[in-house]
C-alpha cells in the first residue's frame, strides 16, 4: 500500500480554503490502495500529523488539535521519508512514500514547498519548482503567454515601492488603459485583495489595499460583455486531458471570496470548497469557442511547464466572441473535481491518476543527470587553495 502524505495548511490568506480542499480529497482516496497520512502545517510553520485531521470539525478549535496531533518533521533518513516526532524523546511518527500537496497560495503553492520537498527527494503530486512559481504569479504568467503570442487583457504593473515613491506616475501609467480596472495583488489566489476601480479614488483605495498584500501588482483592463469561464488540464508536458468547461455566474464585478467558498450559507457550504460558487456546467458559449478555449488552455498549461491537475481561468468577450486567459491555478480549489465528474471521472479516479502522474515524473527526473560520482577535490593540493578567500589553515587532502 502506497503511503501517501497529504500536506495543507501553512502560512497563507488561503490557509482554511486549503484545509477544505484537503479534506475533501483526503475522504476521496481509495483507501485499498493508499494509506492517507495528514500533514497539518499551521500558520505559524508548525508540521503536525493524525488521523482526526482527516475531519473537518478538528480545526474548530486548534488548541484540542495541537494537544493531540503529533508535531513532527519530515526528512529523508536511509532512503525513506520519515515523519519524526519533536522535542527530546524523538521517534518516528510515519513514513511515506509521495507526498500529495494539496496548498493554496503564497509560501506554499508558489514553490517554496516544492523546494523542500525536491531537496529531500520524496516524490510529490504536482508542478515542479518553477513552474509552481510561475503559476502562482500572475504578472509572470502574463509575460510568458504574451511572448507566446497567447491572448490576454492589456495590462501594465509596478512594485509597491514603485507606487510609494512617486503614486501620480504610477496612476498615470495605470490610466493609459482606461477605466474600468482590474487590480490584484500578482502573488494571491482565491480573489483575496482583487478590486476592480471605475475611477481614480477607487483606484487608489484597490492599490492601497493590494499592496497590503504583495510587492508587486498587477492592473487589467475590465473585459466588456464579461462571460467567465474555466477548464481543469490534467497531465503533464508529454500529455494533456482537457475537462469539461464551466461558466462561473456572479452578480459582482468579479467572482469573490465569498462567491468561491462562502455561497449563500456560511454554514452550509463552509466545507464545499469551490464547490460553493455558482456556476453553469457545461458553459454555454458554443462549440466554436469551446475548442478555443481547450487549445489555449493546453498552450498555456505547457507553456509553463505544468504538471497535475490545473485550472486555467478565461475571460470572454461574448458580444465580439473573444478569448482571453485570465490565470491558472496550480493547485485549484477542491483540485477542480467538479470540472471532471460530468465527463465520467469521479474523485477519486482523479486522485489515483494525480497520485500515478506524479510517480511517473519522478522516475523521469531520477533518470536524469543532477550530479557527478568523481569528486573533483579529491586530488587538490594545498597549493590549489592559494589565495583563496578564508583558505588560511586549510590542510592538504589525502
């Protein structure tokens, strides 16, 4: 049985949506073929593990949760990955054999986790280093698509510090686009800090709240006769599958927080994820821009080297039936399971191909030349060391 690791949580504003959205899978997995290990990372970095934070209720109240749960760490130890206790009496907790990110938002989606994780080589479910980092900033994305000649809004962006030091030049390039605008935070998810402005004041109200959250900001102009829609890709850059196409309605003027995973009912729809939006499945916008929009997005998916399961955002024109991409979230919330039900893939189907995508990747990337077996110091003499900084005391290797 293969013991998988499910990682949420950890120091972001999308901290509880990742709680639900690994929940929701955690109770999905085949448990004939996987033993489901919780990893719990607080807001704060703490790691814990335990059976009941499989459930929803445990993070109702943290102070029960961190009495119970065991506070460990993860790193590899004789060629296994072991999740050991803390604190004096040190033992081994678990082990696991992949680990499984399910994580929304900055210090944890955008690569940072990845990172560990590739450094201690466990393999894990999802895109890489770079292309986690890539997909978590907006502005990033932006550059990539447009100098593959991919449509997207016109746009411009500027640094916080930018904007702090000399705000009229920075407002006076924002209103080359014209008003209405759209301006977000570069690094977020979820539509955490995201306002669209119809005027100066309202401008610099959205700029001074989306710097609260990020140093660096991204402005778009507002699409007119606005349909969104989205489409999950799942594979990797050998190959794609492309989901069913839904249409996210909202009386806003963007799809909120709120809209996501609050729906009508708090208390409700607290635990449904993205399941919570409103949205018409499949899309109503015709076959001619159904097949646009599952071309771009596959475009889009490999042109930043993606890997799992994606969601990729699209914003259309419906009066002049214009495509644009939007963003893409390397990690969606509830991972986009809604988007493949309707074409025969339940959940858990979908969580045993994310989980064999990843097992896949691994055995590519451990074929692969990352270092030498010759250790080039090993016939260097002490004179090869003269006048090298700090090299005072150095001994002759033997």
């Amino acid at each position: 049985m293969i013991k998988v690791g499910v990682i949420f949580g950890g120091e972001s504003v999308e901290h509880e949506v990742s709680i639900i959205s690994a929940v929701q899978a955690m109770n999905k997995m085949d448990s004939e073929k996987y033993e489901i290990v919780p990893i719990y990372v607080t807001k704060n970095g703490e790691w814990y593990t335990g059976d009941f934070l499989k459930e929803i209720e445990t993070y109702q109240d943290m102070n029960l949760l961190k009495k119970y749960a065991k506070n460990v760490v993860l790193y590899k130890r004789h060629g296994s990955f072991i999740l050991q206790s803390k604190g004096f009496f040190r033992r081994i907790v678990k082990e696991i054999d992949i680990a499984f990110p399910i994580v929304h938002g900055t210090n944890m989606e955008d690569g940072v986790l990845q990172g560990y994780l590739k450094t201690i080589g466990i393999p894990f479910v999802g895109s890489d280093v770079c292309a986690s980092a890539l997909g978590q900033d907006k502005i990033f994305q932006k550059q990539i698509w447009e100098s593959e000649g991919l449509p997207i809004p016109e746009y411009t962006w500027f640094y916080d510090s930018e904007y702090e030091e000399n705000p009229e030049e920075v407002i006076n390039k924002i209103e080359k686009i014209k008003y209405p605008v759209i301006v977000k935070p570069a690094t977020l998810g979820s539509s955490v800090g995201i306002k669209v402005a119809h005027k100066k004041d309202e401008l610099i109200e959205a700029i001074e709240d989306a710097i609260s959250y990020d140093n660096k900001i991204l402005v778009e102009e507002v699409i007119d006769n606005l349909v969104e829609v989205n489409i999950s890709v799942v594979g990797n850059h050998d190959s794609q599958d492309t989901s069913v196409i839904e249409q996210v309605l909202t009386g806003n003027d963007l799809l909120t927080y709120e809209d996501k995973y609050i729906g009508g009912s708090k208390k409700a729809s607290a635990s449904k994820g993205m399941l919570s939006a409103s949205r018409k499945i499949p899309a109503d916008i015709g076959d001619k821009l159904t097949k646009e929009v599952q071309d771009i997005a596959v475009r889009a998916f490999k042109s930043l080297n993606l890997s799992g399961d994606t969601r990729v955002d699209f914003l259309i024109n419906s009066k002049k039936k214009k495509v644009y991409l939007n963003e893409v979230n390397t990690i969606p919330g509830s991972l986009a399971f809604y988007l493949w039900e309707p074409i025969g893939k339940d959940y858990t189907e979908l969580l045993d191909e994310l989980i064999n995508i990843a097992i896949k990747d691994y055995k590519k990337r451990i074929n692969k030349t990352h270092s030498f077996e010759t250790n080039i110091l090993s016939g260097y003499a002490a004179q090869g060391l003269k006048g090298a900084k700090g090299a005072k005391g150095v001994k002759p290797l033997k």
